[in-house]
C-alpha cells in the first residue's frame, strides 16, 4: 500500500515511519506498490487470457522481474536493498513523437514537476523521439519554453530547469525503424551506464503508427535487465473490432502488464478523492444505492469548439471522445462494489464487473448535437463544418447526452445520465449525485419550495474549481419558517493553498511506479467498447442527423426531453446550481 | 399548526397576508386562550382534517398528563374556519411585561417586542404595559426603553419614526405583584385601550419564581380577558427538583389551563435549534443516518468564558445542572433524537420529545462530573474563583460546570452515549451539537495513512453560538500526488450565506406566544419527565455533598470529563486538536 507515498514537504510524518531509508520515497514506494502488483498477476491472466506467464527474457534480474517471479510479494524484501537499488538503477523515459503538441503542452511540464518536486529516481534519463531533425539543444530550447515552476515553492526554479534539461536528449528517427530504434537503445544504454536498466515509452503518435513504434520499441530498445513500459494514449480504436484489434497487436509485443492505457480524467485530483470519499466517510456508503440515489450526472462541458482543429475529432465524435473513455471510467468507479482492497487488479476487477452489468446503449436513449455558428456581441462563432479540417457535410455530433443502465442489485433502475460537448456556454466537468424525495416529507406543504424537487443533491465538481458541495435544505433564518436550499461546501482553492498537481504528473509517476490503478486494462476496455459499440454504428449506419444547437449556448434541447423521459434533471442547468 | 409557519417579516411577502391573526372572540370560555390562528387559503385544507371542536375542550380542560389525550388537542384549527377577516381589526392585543424594570425585560422583552414590532409582526393594533413595583410614568418607562432599543442593520432608515410608534404604544402601571386590587386597576387601564375591541392579553412573567404563583393568581382573577385569550409565559426556573416543579404546575394549573401556561426556553428559539428538524426532516441524507446504527455519540456542549462576575446570587441556588443542562440541553437532546412526529403541530412534536425524555435512564451519580472555576492569574489579570464572588457563599459546592452521559433506551439509541457538558468561566464561548458518526467498518484506507482512521470519522457539527454553522467533517484526499488523507469540512456558514442579522431567540417565541403556537414551549409532563431524570442525581449531589473539581478560570474546564468520556470511549468534540 505504500503506493501512496508522498513526497512533499508536507507529509513528513509519513516520512518518519520510514525510518531507515533517505528520503527518496519514490524508490522505496515503488517496490512496494510493484510488490503489491505481483501479488495480482494470477488476477492479471484470468482476466485476460491473452497476456501469458512467460516472463520475456529480457528483464532477467531487475526489481520488476523479480516482481514477475513473485518472490518480492514474500516480505523478504529489505530496506536496504532498496536503497541499493535506488544507486544502481534507472529509469529512462522516451517520449515518442516528442515535438508534438501533447508533448510540449503535458509531458515534459509533467515530468519536469515531477522532478521538480522529487518524485524522480535519483538516476533517470529523458529521450525525445520523433521524425524531425533536431538536436539534443533544440530539443531543451523547445521543452524550456513550456516548463513552469510551483507556485508554492519556486526559489531554486531556474537552476532545477536547468538540471532538468541536462537530462533531456534527442534521437530523431521514424516511427517504423527498427534501426533507427536500436540507434536510441544504444544512446540508452550509454546514459544507464552499467546500471539496472528500466525504460518507459510514452506514445504521444497517432493511433495509425501506434503498433509500428510498439514493435520497435519493444524489439529494438527493450530494457535488457529491468522493465519496459509503453503508455498508450487514447484513441483506444473506434469501436469493438478495431480496438480489440488493436489489443491483439499490442500483446504480439507486450504483456498486459507492461501495456498502460492512460485515461488522464482518471488522473484528476477530484476523481481520485471519489473512492476516498465513498470508502472512508461513513456517512456516504449506506446512501450509495438505488435506495437513495434518483440518479447519477457525468457532465463534461468546453466552452471552445475545433477550432481548426477538427480533423481527428471528426473522425471520432464526442461519443468515443469523451463519453466512452473519460466518462464511462468515472461511472464505473462511481458505482462500482467496494474493492478487496485497493490494489490496482481489485479495483479494476470491480470495474470491470459494473461496466459487464450495464445495458449496451440504444439509439433511443442517446440525443446527439453538432454546434452552428452563433454571433454575439458582434463576434461570429463558426460552426462546427465552418471548420476547414472538417467536411461540410459531416455528421459528427460535437454533443451527446445519453442515459445509461447498471442491472445489477445496487443499482437497477437508476438512470446514470452523461452529457458532453464542445461549444457550450462554460467549460466544466462534474459529477452530480441527485438524491430521491425525502419521504413523508413532514415539511412538503408548508413550504413555498416543492420539497420533492429540492432533493438532496451532492456535486463533485472536477473542473474548474475542483469542488465537493452537498444540497441541503435548511431553514431561513428569520422568524417565519421558509426553506432554502444551500450548500455544504468544500472549496479546494479556499481549503487548499497547494497548487493541484496535473492528471499527466499522476498518471506518469504511476506508470514509472508500476501502479496500475488509474490505467485501462484489456478487459475493461472490450466491455467499454461493448456498450456503445452498437449504438455508434446504428447512430453512423442511419446517418441520424444531430440537433443543431449555437455556439455557446446550453446544448440541443434534445437532452432534456431524454432526462425527462426518466424523470430527471440535469443539475448544471438548474435555476440554481 | 401551519400558521405558525407564517412569517410575517417583510422578507416573505408571499405569506404576509395570511400573517396576523385576528384571535376570536371566545365567550365562552374565559379561562381558555384558543389560538385560532388565521389560515389562508393555503392550509385550509389542513383544517378539514382537524378534530370536532368540542371534543378538544373536554380535553382540553383536563390538561392533564394522559398522552392520548394531549394528542387530540389543539383543535384550534376547525374554528379559523369561520373567521373572517373583518374581525381580524376588531381585536386587540397587550402585552404585559410583569417585573417591567428588570433586566431581562430591559435587555430582551422590551427589544424583542420593538423587533417584533419593526418588522411588522405584530397584529395592528397592540399595547405593551409594564408592570412593576417601581413607581415610574409611562415616559419614564420610555425613556428606560428607549435606550435598549436597536434596529435591524438591513433597513434602518425609518427606524427613528418606528420607535417613537412603538414606545407610544408603551404604557406602564405600578403595582405589588400579589395584590389582587392592582390587577385590577392594570385590567381598568387595559379596558381602556383595547376599546370594547376584542382583547387579548398575555402577560410575561419576568420575575423572580417565589412570586409566580401570586402573579399568575392575581392576574388571571382581575386581569384576564373578557372575550379573548390570556396567556402566561413563565421563565426559569420550574421548580428545582420534581417535587417543587410539580408543585409549581400543580399551583399554575388552579388558575391557568395548560393551554395558558408558555414555560419559555429560549435555547428553542434559536435558529439552529429549528433547524435541525429541518435539517432532520427535509433531507434525504441524513435521516437515515440517524440512529444507533451510524452514530456513535451525540454531544451538547454549552460554555460561557464569563463566570458570575458578582451576580451568582441566584445561581448558586440553583447550579449549572439546573441552569443549562435539565432544560436547555435536554430540550435540544429530546428534539435531537425523537421520533419523526405526525406532523409539525405543537402536540405531536412535543409527544414525541415527551417520549424521547421518558425513555432515558435516570442519570447516575458516576455518570456526572462536576466542576467548580477557581481564580487565575493570566497575562497580569486576576479572574476571580466562584467562591470569591461576595454573592456566593464561601463554602459552596455549587457546580459551575458538568458534564454528564446519558442514555436513551429505546430502538433507536440502545447504547449511544448522549454527552452533556456545560460550564462558566471556560475558554470559549460556545453552544453546539456535534454529531460524532462510527467508523468506516472495514476501511480500506485504514493502514495506509499516518492517521487512525477509526478516529477521523465522520462528525456533524450544529453550532447554535457563536457564528452559527452547520459542517460536516469528511475525509478526502490532499491534493497532490501522494494519498494522504485530510478531514476537512463540507460546512455552511450563515454568516456568509445570510447577510440578514439572525433574530434573537425571544423575538420568536413571543411571537409564538402570540400567535399560540406552543410547538417550542414545555408542556407539563414534559417538564415532569426531565425533572425525573435529574432529580435523583441533584439530591444525591447535594446529600453526599460530592465536592466539585476545582478548574481554572478560562480553562477548557476539569480533566474530569475526558475520563468520563472516555468510559464511553468517545472524545469530546469540542477539544479535537482540529478544532
């Protein structure tokens, strides 16, 4: 469990109980949150049939193999080993299509805090790959641009950059080249230095080139004696067929293992606080059901459209943009059992077991949208098909709400509804939990307010403003007796002074950590694709036409006679919210 | 019932027009106060549903104890279907503020009617006499008045015209409070000003409890209604034990009926001691929560950071037992874990606290802890001990501060531990409810973390003074890229949400008193059923002469109450490092 250590400044009384290692916790954590994988690798394989036992020969004697063996779950392991291990190992992290946009925007900002605040190895390296010609100096130019420092600690900011960069180079080569993959592993290999070897690719390419890198990658330039991890980001195919296809090819070259599906929505602050909020308050749990919940709200909003950007969105549509990915993960979370443990495979499993209990999604429960052109205040908003990059006559619904079914004891009956486009009238992403009527009501006709609609309903918002608030009724004070519906709230900009880490920082020191946890398995990626993979084919093979809605406005009014249809509201677009 | 629910302040002008109730004429039956209160349209439904009329004077005339037949009462209601509103102008209403130069009724009658008053709560036509034995004019009761008198902060602008109108409607008449022939001449006077109009009268006790009972004889004889209500609220004490309580009622009861007798407790006048019905009964959240299943503790905690400051005269006599906990904390107690009523009327709600208070156990000597401030020197300034007070006798053993674990044995609360503590001379000044729930059963996030996570559960915290706020304590997550958790607050501060000044306690229970709403006053066997939970304990205190834990003045009060908490394994909320 150890996984969850933190390093700032802030924690030191967990650093006391580690008593007898320097504080370099990141080593120390990530034994131990690999020892806690190994422990689930059976759980692994009956999950997923395809990722097999072998343990590949390259990692022969780095921690991870040991892992693999199983031996470290024994509690043999000691701390002085892994201060060993801190000294003679390293990590490497190559970044593959580094002069891409997520590249500059997310990944080195995000591995660059994660330095910035210790959180990595003592011994690392940073390789950017990608087809244009550069050098290691135009490279560190280029990442420099993008890098800020913590609000909350910055004086030694300019020389950390510094140090940083130091450790960023550059190998340009294609994507398809297996020479050109075995020029970077030798790079690698000079920089390791004789040292327990571990490497970590992240794949910012298009989907198209994904299998080519992850076969040269994993031929040419695995680790030769610690692991090698890929990090795959979305898209996860287009429907079933294309992403098991897409599976299939990963594991010609990967174990399941050392495959990380990144989902960085999973990697928000607020979406990590869901389970801790769920299971360690008392107070929620016995209210997580049918009993009590009328119904679930997943809502993700941008107030921006394209933007010249559409070509690969078009291709996709915010169904599989969102919806299926970012959206389906938190429901799943939201509603799921509560894990044995908190471990990466359990939590998954659990999951895994809610997204198998839905209903696959019909036509009939899904509105879709596509945003027209608007002008307000003098500005013209372009529609979505003004975009150049998208066709005049494309279809792609840039919004979508749909009402989604678990029948599974907890939650039968209850509509999960989600809603999620571009364009609308302000950027947000929530969970909103609506509460049933208060039975036999003692209040219900004195009060001007109908109480079985000021239901109870609490809010987590995930952005902006990462925010927990619960709805209440209580009383106005005064002499008379009126109620009023206010907030029980917790701001995390009042609470906390800390600057909240991005998802990427999360999410990537997982990956370097090994924990599983917020990544996408197999299994849980099939059963996601099975629930909307025929809805997206009925919704493309009958050209079902979006409603059109205008740029910054609430959306197609199609959402809510859906949400009617189950007697339900959406919370964002209350009189009050 | 529903019309105690109508405000009349200006900020609800939805339900003005049903506000001030013209209070029927009631010939025949002198003695009984109806509080026909008006009802608009918007509740006439309710009163179809009332009981026959006549029924409820047989019953109500018993008065007695018997729960069936409390229940049956307060049929008011059918009646407010005749009125009209005409007579509505043709009634009048005095109040009488008995002990008129004292200072309860300088400090908060007197504000409470103005505020009444200035927000147009009061029907419109309405007289105040004050009655004391000083001998003093009407302007020089106004002049006295006067200067207690404030305006709410959110409209003063007419204020100075206000309460030249209101100090005209003060009049003032001296008299002995057991002298029958005075009361007379006050019931001349008030004829005089209600003009042949309907009259109704109440009358506040605010004098001391030996001259209760004379008062209440001389004015319900000479100075009751002819042909509306008379109605008496009567301030603490009740009495300092069953016996002399039960005596007092038994006294009050040969000249009022129970319907006339408003025992006043101005803790449930708060707001957020409303509120937590509210709270309780409006949100799906919480009621199913609220039992020995999910909470394992409530506390009422109640600190003064003043002591006697040569005024414990009276307090010695009576002790903090007497003085907070056997009314104030046990009201809040009973409203905090009854039943869900019927309804919002005064009667079911006040069964269903009748119930609560009979199903406690009677509280034992080991399960109190007593507490007496001794003097302190802190930065240069000596704070005198409660036996330095020259109104205290050197050798008192009066507690200052208890502290007290009570038991309800029903369903319900089987085993949780209801907490108690109250004191003077403490380091704070505060009153609140603080829920404490269980643990998390099976946490998954217990071994992880550098907390005890079955000490950070969960915690409800109602706090009635000072700033009043609700908050919840829960844990969540620290933001940042470790997993450690945090308990910190969902809350609601009413301060920032409401910019509207709370209105004082008084001001909503004599306006309850006017309009006849006893919902928040103490019936009878209410007040029988907590005295017999106290009472064995007080009289053993006293004839065991049980020496109180000396503490230092402007502490957190005697270690004492940790380990009385502690056999209960709770901790006190209140004194949580994260507080």
């Amino acid at each position: 469990m150890a996984t969850f250590s933190p390093s700032s400044s802030s924690s030191s009384s967990l650093l006391h109980q580690r008593t007898s290692i320097p504080p370099k916790q990141c080593y120390y954590s990530r034994k131990f949150s690999l020892q806690q994988s190994t422990k689930r690798v059976s759980a692994i394989h009956l999950h997923d049939g395809a990722s097999t036992k072998k343990v590949s020969p390259v990692k022969a004697d780095g921690p991870a193999t040991i892992l693999k063996d199983g031996i470290l779950s024994m509690p043999s392991v000691t701390l002085p080993e892994e201060a060993i291990d801190e000294e003679n190992s390293t990590v490497s992290i190559t970044v593959v299509g580094a002069s891409g946009d997520l590249a500059k925007k997310k990944i080195f900002p995000a591995l660059f805090a994660l330095y910035y605040e210790g959180y990595l190895p003592k011994h690392f390296t940073i390789f950017g790959y990608a087809r244009s010609k550069m050098s290691d100096a135009e490279l560190r130019t280029m990442v420099s641009k993008t890098l800020t420092c913590r609000i909350d600690q910055r004086e030694n900011c300019g020389e950390k950059m510094d140090r940083f960069l130091e450790r960023c180079f550059y190998h340009p080569g294609q994507y398809d080249s297996q020479q050109n993959f075995l020029e970077l592993d030798k790079k690698l290999k000079e920089h390791e230095d004789g040292r327990v070897a571990n490497r970590l690719f992240y794949l910012s390419i298009p989907p198209n080139i994904f299998i080519d890198a992850v076969k040269c990658a994993s031929t040419s330039a695995s680790a030769a004696n610690g692991w090698t991890r890929v990090i795959v980001e979305k898209p996860f195919g287009r429907d079933s067929e294309s992403s098991a296809a897409l599976t299939r090819s990963l594991k010609q070259y990967l174990d399941e293992d050392q495959i990380f599906r990144i989902d960085h929505y999973l990697g928000k602050e607020l979406v990590e606080n869901l389970s801790v909020l769920r299971f360690s308050n008392l107070i929620f749990e016995p209210l997580w059901s049918r009993q009590y919940i009328r119904n679930v709200q997943f809502i993700f909003a941008e107030d921006f459209g394209t933007e010249g950007r559409g070509g690969y969105f078009d291709n996709y549509g915010i169904i599989r943009d969102i919806m299926q990915n970012h959206l389906l993960q938190i429901l799943a979370l939201f509603a799921m059992e509560t894990p044995v443990s908190l471990d990466a495979e359990d939590i998954r499993n659990e999951k895994v077991k809610v997204l198998r209990s839905m209903r696959p999604l019909r036509v009939e429960d899904v509105v879709t949208g596509q945003y027209k052109s608007h002008t307000r205040g003098g500005v013209k908003y372009p529609a979505y098909t003004d975009d150049k990059t998208v066709p005049n006559d494309s279809l792609t619904p840039t919004f979508a709400a749909a009402a989604l079914f678990i029948d599974n004891a907890r939650w039968d009956g209850v509509p999960f509804l989600m809603k999620a486009g571009k364009a609308l009238h302000d950027r947000r992403a929530e969970i909103r939990v609506q509460f049933r009527h208060v039975p036999g009501n003692l209040y219900n006709k004195n009060i001007g307010t109908d109480l079985d609609e000021a239901t109870n309903e609490l809010v987590i918002r995930v952005q902006p403003d990462e925010a927990i608030y619960l709805k209440i009724n209580n009383k106005v004070p005064g002499l008379g007796m009126r109620l009023d519906r206010s907030n029980l709230n917790l701001l995390y900009a009042a609470r906390y002074a800390k600057e909240i880490p991005d998802a990427y920082e999360r999410l990537l020191l997982d990956a370097i950590e090994g924990e599983r946890r917020l990544f996408i398995r197999s299994d849980e990626l099939d059963a996601a694709w099975s629930l909307f993979t025929p809805v997206l084919k009925e919704l493309e093979e009958k050209k079902v036409l979006p409603e059109y809605y205008p740029y910054g406005s609430r959306g197609p009014v199609g959402s809510h006679y859906l949400a009617a249809r189950y007697k339900v509201r959406w919370g964002d677009v209350g009189s009050e919210q | 019932m529903a019309t105690q629910i109508s405000p009349c302040c200006s900020s609800s002008t939805t339900f003005s027009s049903s506000s001030l109730n013209q209070e029927p004429p009631f010939a025949s039956a002198k003695l009984f106060n109806f509080s026909t209160k008006s009802s608009t349209s918007r509740w006439a439904f309710k009163i179809h549903s009332r009981t026959d009329p006549k029924n409820h004077f047989n019953l109500k005339s018993t008065n007695g104890y018997p729960l069936n037949a409390v229940s049956l009462q307060d049929a008011e209601k059918p009646l407010a279907k005749e009125l009209v509103l005409p007579e509505q102008t043709e009634s009048n209403l005095s109040v009488t503020v008995v002990g008129a130069s004292g200072d309860l009724a300088k400090k908060k009658i007197f504000p409470a009617l103005f505020a009444l008053f200035y927000e147009d709560c009061l029907p419109p036509n309405f007289i105040v006499f004050g009655y004391a034995r000083t001998k003093m004019t009407d302007e020089e009761l106004r002049e006295m008045i006067s200067r207690t008198l404030t305006c709410r902060i959110d409209k003063r602008e007419n204020c100075g015209d206000k309460m030249e109108e209101f100090l005209q409607r003060c009049f003032y008449h001296s008299g002995q409070y057991d002298s029958e022939e005075h009361f007379a001449e006050l019931d001349e006077k008030l004829k005089q000003k209600e003009e042949g109009k309907v009259s109704n009268r109440l009358f506040y006790l605010s004098i001391p409890p030996n001259i209760f009972v004379d008062v209440v004889r001389c004015a319900s004889c000479k100075a009751s209604s002819g042909n509306g209500w008379t109605r008496v609220i009567v301030e603490k004490p009740f009495g300092r034990d069953s016996e002399s309580s039960g005596e007092l009622t038994r006294s009050l009861k040969q000249y009022l009926a129970e319907e006339q007798i408003f025992r006043i407790d101005h803790y449930l006048g708060k707001e957020l001691v409303e509120n937590l019905s509210v709270l309780r009964f409006s949100n799906l959240v919480f009621e199913p929560l609220w039992s020995r299943n999910y909470i394992r503790n409530v506390q009422f905690i109640f600190s003064e950071d003043f002591g006697t400051e040569g005024r414990g005269g009276y307090f010695d006599n009576y002790g903090i037992i007497r003085d907070i906990m056997q009314n104030h904390l046990l009201q809040i107690l009973a409203l905090f874990a009854m039943e869900t009523p019927v309804s919002l009327d005064a009667e079911d709600v006040r069964n269903e606290k009748v119930k609560v208070l009979r199903s406690m156990r009677k509280l034992r000597l080991e399960d109190v802890v007593i507490g007496q401030y001794k003097g302190q020197s802190k930065g240069g300034k000596t704070y005198l001990g409660y036996t330095e007070d020259p109104t205290v006798p050197n050798d008192s053993l009066t507690p200052t501060f208890a502290a007290a674990a009570l038991f309800i044995d029903n369903a319900r609360w089987d085993g949780v531990p209801f907490l108690m503590k109250a004191g003077k001379a403490l380091n704070t000044r505060r009153a609140e409810i603080r829920v404490q729930f269980r643990h998390v059963p099976g946490n998954l996030y217990k071994r992880n973390f550098g907390m005890d996570m079955d000490k950070a559960t969960n915690e409800l915290v109602l706090r009635v003074q000072p700033d009043e706020a609700i908050y919840l304590k829960i844990n969540n997550k620290v933001p940042g890229l470790g997993m450690r958790l945090d308990r910190s607050d969902l809350n609601l501060l009413y301060k920032t949400r409401y910019s509207k000044e709370i209105s004082d306690a008084y001001e909503r229970l004599l306006l309850d008193a006017i309009e006849g709403e006893r919902r928040l006053f103490i019936r009878s066997d209410e007040l029988d059923a907590a005295w017999s939970i106290f009472t064995p304990l007080l009289k053993e205190l006293e004839t065991k002469k049980i020496t109180p834990e000396l503490y230092p003045y402007g502490s957190r009060g005697p270690v004492g109450a940790h380990y009385l908490a502690a056999e209960y394994n709770v901790r006190w909320g209140d004194l949580a490092e994260d507080e």
